[in-house]
C-alpha cells in the first residue's frame, strides 16, 4: 500500500480555481484502478490550505497514477500555489487494526 500526502498553500486570488479543479479531480482518479481512496480536505486552521490524501493498493498502482494525465492536471495545478507543497509518500508493507492492540496491549 502507499499514502501519499500533498499539503497544498494557495493565495486567496487562487483558491476557488484550485479548490474546484481538485474537486474535479477526485471522482475520476477514485475509478482508477488501485486507488483505495483520494480524498481532499481544507486545513482547519488554514482555509487557504488543502491536503490531498492518497491510497493506492500496490506501487504499481502508485507508479500508473504519477504518469497519468491526471497527476499531469495536478502539477500544473501546483504552479497556483504561493510555495512549493508538502508531500509525503509512506509506502505499507503490513496493516493491522483492532487485532493488533488486542494482542500488543491484551485490550478485549
């Protein structure tokens, strides 16, 4: 699995033009094959401040999404912002929930 975070700061001249772009954005790459989700939120303490977030199943998936015309829209999207973003990529090797306190921890 991988993460990917993408803190995004924009200008109030810009952040209508680069809120509704993104939100155009997020139905079709949730149909792209391997995203798990791609979800996009306004920072609660910066309402000129979005953050993307990003799961896709495998690397592949990953890889197929950073080439495609999509994160192509993206980028030049980026050229809005007042600085360059924040992105963060964690790639998943294992994933766990409740089990994994209950074992760690003894937690019923």
């Amino acid at each position: 699995m991988v993460i990917m975070t993408t803190k995004m700061s924009v200008g109030a001249r810009w952040k209508d033009e680069l809120a509704s772009a993104l939100r155009g954005m997020l139905e079709p790459v949730r149909h792209e094959t391997g995203c798990l989700s791609f979800d996009l939120y306004l920072d609660t303490e910066d309402d000129n401040t979005y953050i993307l977030v990003e799961e896709w199943e495998t690397k592949e998936d990953f890889d197929r999404h950073l080439r495609s015309g999509d994160y192509k829209k993206l980028l030049v999207l980026m050229e809005l912002l007042k600085e360059p973003p924040e992105i963060n990529i964690s790639v998943i090797s294992q994933r766990s929930g409740m089990e994994y306190l209950e074992r760690v921890i003894g937690l019923h």
